[in-house]
C-alpha cells in the first residue's frame, strides 16, 4: 500500500465512510492511501517500566464482565494449550487463520526475572515481557487484554475462522516473550494477526491508537513485505473501532489519527504475516479506565476489532 499525506483530522472521518458508506470492501478504501506518525511513545504497556498491582482484583472487582451477561468463562471456552483453537465453523472466514496476542500475562509478575531476560528483536534486545499496566484501582492490562481477546476469538470463530490465541488460561505461566509471540502467528501462517493492548499513559491523555509496522531489515528482521498488508488492516481496525466503541483516536500519539507507525517492537519487527497493535485506551486516564472496566465496552471493542479484521480479510 502506497502511503501519502491526508489531513490527520479528518483521516478517521474518512475511514468511517469507507466502512460504513464508502466503495466496499472491493472497491476504492483497498486503495486509500493515510500519513502515520512514527512515535516513540512512552507507553507503558510496551515499556520494560511498566508494572501491575500483584494483587489484581479478581472478575467480580471494577473490571467485571457482569454488567453485560457475557462472562467470557461462559462465552468462550477454555482452549487448552495457547496455539490451540476450536474446529472452524462454516461462514465466511471459512479458511482463514486468525492469531491473537492477549498482551502481557497476568503471571508475569511472579516471574520477573524470567520476563526480564533480553531477546533479540532484530534491530536491537529486548526484555522477553513486560507485566503491562493497570487502572488506578488496579484493574490489571493482561486481565484486560485476554477477556478482550476471548470475546474476540468468539466472534471470529462464530465466522468460521481458524483462531489461535498467543497463551491462554494461565499456559504459559509467564510470557511468551516477544519473540516467540511474533513466531507463534509466523508458525501459523496468518492470515492477520493482531495484539490486544491497553496503554499507560499519563491522566488526561486518552483514546486508542492502533500500531503498525514500520520498514525494517536488520538481523533476524524483516518486515518489507507485510508493511503494506498491515497498514491496510490496521487501516481498517482503526475505522470500525472507532465507529463500534465510540472511543476517540489517541489525543497524545498519532497526532490525531489514531494510527502509529514503529520499528522498536519485537512482535512487528519479527512477523513475517500482516500484524498490527491496538492500544484500546489510557488505563491511568478516568475516563478510559471507566470504559475498559466495563463488559459491554470490552464486547465493543471486541465487536469493533473483529468487523476490521473481517474486512480486510474479505478485501485482500
């Protein structure tokens, strides 16, 4: 995908149109073309810093699915080992293979040691994990990210896609490190691959912001070829979050946009399939944190990720 200059404001508007009202899925959005901002964000969801409260609350605290009647322990059945998934399902997706990376892991903090370890990401070493952040009442980014990511898998599943979540359920105890995150959707062979996040930004920064891989070639990475299949998907995860959840684009990355291009994450730089990041919103901002603590948000923001995933799968 070739990528040009649009106006930053009126970028997601645009997007809107092209999922809503605009040409389809086979017509003009497949070849939109959007500037993205390169950020060096000092998101503490992708930050060796970050840190969560060892003493998460459990389901029935602030981030209780409750309050929509989709328990994902109800909704989503326990998958066993971390690549595995449940038989396809016939529908549209039939064929299609679908990873998710549920970011961090609720037990990571009793390993930091083994999270702490570097790996080599291609451009440089990296720690393996980060424990990830959490409100401020400590409603915890890796309890967010995997209820997000089983609403998701649903979803996708219910479409008949193939869907393989990174870990799940506790399996692995820890991580898996970023690398081997990157080659569980390599080893997978993708179609789309996406990682559930949430920032921890500063209070008063606020909105999502999806990520995408920038070019890079250096050690063992090389993300030439799926840079243009990946700003098409987080083209149109971008547009159908917004459009879903009614969450802003980012006030603080992206200048507006709601999409960042960066070359310093592992899980980008070493994917060999289209891969994309969504930062679903500020956990330390009040505002966020009240909508990712909610169950019929975080069925929104599942339903909003899952409609851009399936557009551009049936666009490419």
């Amino acid at each position: 995908m070739a990528v040009a200059a649009l106006v930053p404001g009126a970028l997601l508007g645009w997007l809107v149109y092209e999922v809503v009202g605009g040409s389809g899925d086979g017509g003009g959005s497949a070849q939109a073309t959007v500037r993205t901002s390169t950020s060096t964000s000092t998101s503490t969801s992708t930050s060796p810093s970050a840190s969560a409260s060892a003493s998460a609350p459990s389901d029935g605290a602030a981030g209780s699915p409750s309050d929509d009647g989709k328990q994902p322990g109800a909704a989503t059945p326990t998958l066993g080992a971390p690549t595995g998934s449940a038989p396809a399902a016939s529908g549209p997706l039939k064929g299609k293979v679908i990873v998710i990376d549920p970011g961090h892991n609720p037990g990571n903090f009793r390993h930091t040691a083994d999270i702490n370890r570097k790996v080599n990401i291609g451009t440089n070493w990296k720690e393996c994990d980060t424990t990830g952040t959490s409100t401020n009442a400590g409603y915890t980014e890796a309890q967010f990210t995997l209820d997000v990511s089983h609403r998701l898998k649903a979803l996708l599943e219910k479409l008949g896609a193939t869907v393989k979540l990174t870990h799940d359920n506790g399996s692995p105890a820890w991580g898996p490190c970023v690398d081997q995150r990157a080659r569980i959707g390599n080893n997978a062979h993708a179609d789309a691959a996406i990682s559930i996040h949430a920032d921890g930004s500063a209070p008063g920064n606020r909105g999502f912001h999806v990520i995408m891989p920038g070019s890079v070639h250096a050690g063992a990475a090389d993300t030439r070829a799926i840079v243009g299949p990946s700003a098409a998907l987080g083209l149109r995860v971008a547009a159908n979050f917004v459009r879903v959840t009614g969450e802003p684009a980012s006030n603080y990355v992206g200048k507006g946009t709601g999409l960042v291009t960066r070359t310093d994450l592992g899980g980008l730089n070493l994917s060999t399939v289209p891969k994309v990041f969504i930062e679903c919103g500020n956990m330390r901002d009040s505002k966020d944190a009240a909508l990712l603590t909610s169950g019929a948000w975080r069925q929104k923001a599942a339903q909003g990720i899952s409609e851009g995933i399936v557009s551009f799968l049936r666009s490419s």
